[in-house]
C-alpha cells in the first residue's frame, strides 16, 4: 500500500439494539476522523438516522456507496448491509439485530480478505442472537480465527497506554478453564504476544509476565499444581527461545502492587482474571485487539450496553481508540514488515579467517 493513501477503517454495527450506533456516530463527529483515514460503516444509514434523530445529535453525514472503492475524500461513508424495512428496539436483544450483526461482518470480513478495507473495527454484539447455523462461535475472536486465520491462532488482547493483558483461555466457562490451560497453550499464547508487542507495538525486546492459575501462585502445590507443571515449563521453554518472560504472579497481588507497569505485556489465564482488573483501571480508554491474524481488527472494550442503549449516555471513547489503534497498528505491521523483507546478507568466515571460505546463503535481518 501506498505511504501516502489513506487507510480505509471498516467500522461494523454491532448490535442495533445497542449502543454501537451511538458510540460511531459520537466517534465519527466533528470529522476528525475522517481527516485522519476513510471510515466506512458497514450498517444501515436509516438506523444510524434513526439513532441521531432519537439521541438528539448534530449532523453526522455519512455517502452511501456500494464498494469500499468508491470512498474518496475526506467522508464518512456507509454501506448498507440490511434491509429498510428492519425493527429497531433498543435496549432489547432480538433475532433479527442479531442477524442484522452477522451481516455486517461477515461481508466487513469478506472486504478486509479482498484488501479493500485495510483494517476492521468492530462494535459490540450479542453473543447470544448473533448464534445461527453460520456463526457457531463464541465471540468475534474465534470467528476470526477460523475465517480468515488461514492456520494462524487468534490471540486476544485488551490494551491502553498503560498495560496490555492477553487470554490463555478467551470465552471458556469457568469449569472447564483448568483444562485448556496447557503448556502447550500458555508457550503458544506467550509466543504469539511477543510478536505482537514486536509487530504491532514496535517493541524490541518486550517484557511479558504471565499469571499463575491458583491463588497464592498455587503456594507449592498446596492450591493447585497448575504452576508447576504447566506454567512455569511454559515459561522456560519461552525463555529458551529468547523470549522475556518471567513469572507466574499471584494476579491479586500483581494487580494491587502496581507491578503490571514493570511489563510490556501481560498474559493471564482466563477471561476474568485479567479483564476484571484491566476495565477496572482502563474501562473508557481499553481496547480490544485480536492478535496473531494476517488482518487487524479492534473493538471497544464494553458490551452492547442495552441498558442505556438510546439514551445519550454512552461514552464513545473507546470507540475512538479502537479506530486510533487499528490505524497504529496497521503502520507499525508495515514498518515491521519493510524492515524485515529484504535482509542484508551476512558474510561468514571459518575461525582461521580464511576469506575463500564465505557463506553468502545465509540471510538474516540486521536488527
């Protein structure tokens, strides 16, 4: 892609008996936005109507254009992806929201694998009424994975300035979280956020700490054995491929202390574990990533927010984060990536220094 051409941010609906009409269209307001790249909604321009009449909202002009291809200049665009005749009911979950989210990604996803998006932005959906027999998973993490991963594992990530926490385990019930907790999957997840923190932030040599499964750290096998046969094997085994990582901590204590901003990164077991303390300390500000994918896709770190859907009350803010990271990470990839193409080519000599015995095969970047 051009250095120069503007990055195209496809923005799905989400829910539209939520708040993700509100959040985009207060993200969206002003223009600065679209100063700075080309957003184009994949929704309904009579719902996002709808929703700027009820909030009482100035202006927001969105184009309406059928193909990311059209979007030119400094706009808001649109794309309809639902029908005119489709029931709104905020603050209530319904099949056809559901199905009105669904469309949206999937056709968001279709165009981001096209290369006519560069980067997807998600609102919130509904776990529950987006279920059907084309979308069986538990979140967008996992549909992501599975559609346009290609082989690669998803890794979710939650991060703002101050800290960023990834999941082991992401959507798992609490009863089953011990058994998907394996060295095999803590290597792996520690792995994939180290080169996330490379890639995507731009890190050199990124610090990860990664949290015990059991109070205490499992207090020597007294609360559990999970530390010392899974994790910490993971983590030398980490440590043996020359990736900084250190642990398991106590996450109560971790938390509590401050020592999450000694780290780059932070790797916590579950979806709780980690999430709880970071929307405590990061709820307007976090932003939902998904690792480890060819794309790049972000989400505001809340809900669907049904409770104060069409009221005015919804904070935009990690709306906008969402948008801003997506365009971040985009360009740190690039930067990455033009780094690391053309490698310079080492020259290697035997130990007696015998100059007609150079290896120019080898190829490794010059960091």
């Amino acid at each position: 892609m051009d250095n120069d051409k503007k990055i195209r941010v496809g923005i799905t609906h989400g829910d539209l008996n939520g708040i993700g009409y509100e959040v985009i269209l207060k993200a969206l307001e002003g223009g600065n936005i679209a100063e700075m790249c080309t957003p184009i909604v994949y929704g309904s321009a009579k719902i996002a109507a709808f929703y700027r009449k009820a909030l009482e909202m100035p202006e927001v002009k969105f184009t309406q254009i059928q193909q990311p291809s059209e979007a030119k200049g400094n706009n808001n665009y649109i794309i309809n992806v639902v029908g005119e005749d489709v029931k709104i009911e905020p603050g209530q979950s319904t099949a056809v929201a559901g199905e009105a989210a669904f469309a949206a990604l999937e056709r968001a996803v279709a165009d981001l694998r096209k290369g006519d998006i560069d980067v997807l932005v998600t609102a919130p959906i509904n776990k529950k009424n987006i279920q059907s027999s084309t979308f069986t998973f538990p979140g967008h993490t996992e549909y992501l994975e599975a559609s346009i991963g290609d082989g690669a594992k998803a890794l979710m990530i939650l991060a703002n300035e101050n800290m960023r926490v990834a999941l082991v385990t992401i959507h798992c019930p609490i009863a089953k979280v011990a058994e998907g907790v394996t060295k095999e999957a803590v290597e792996e997840k520690i792995t994939i956020l180290n080169e996330s923190l490379r890639r995507d932030w731009g890190l050199n040599a990124p610090r990860i700490a990664v949290l015990a499964l059991n109070p205490h750290a499992g207090e020597e096998g007294l609360l559990g054995t999970e530390e010392q046969e899974v994790i910490i094997p993971a983590i030398e085994a980490c440590k043996a491929k020359k990736i900084l990582a250190f642990g398991p901590y106590a996450a109560d204590g971790f938390f509590g202390s401050g020592a999450f901003k000694k780290f780059d990164g932070i790797l916590a077991m579950y979806h709780d574990q980690g999430l709880a303390p970071f929307k405590a300390l990061a709820m307007n500000s976090g932003v939902n990533i998904t690792a480890g994918l060819p794309y790049v896709r972000t989400s505001p770190d809340h809900g669907t927010g049904y409770d104060i859907a069409g009221k005015g009350l919804a904070d935009p803010q990690s709306m906008r984060e969402a948008i801003y990271t997506a365009i971040d990470i985009f360009r740190n990839r690039r930067r990455h990536d033009d780094m690391y193409r053309r490698p310079l080519k080492r020259k290697y000599f035997d130990k007696s220094g015998d100059s007609e015995k150079l290896d120019l095969t080898k190829e490794e970047p010059t960091d």
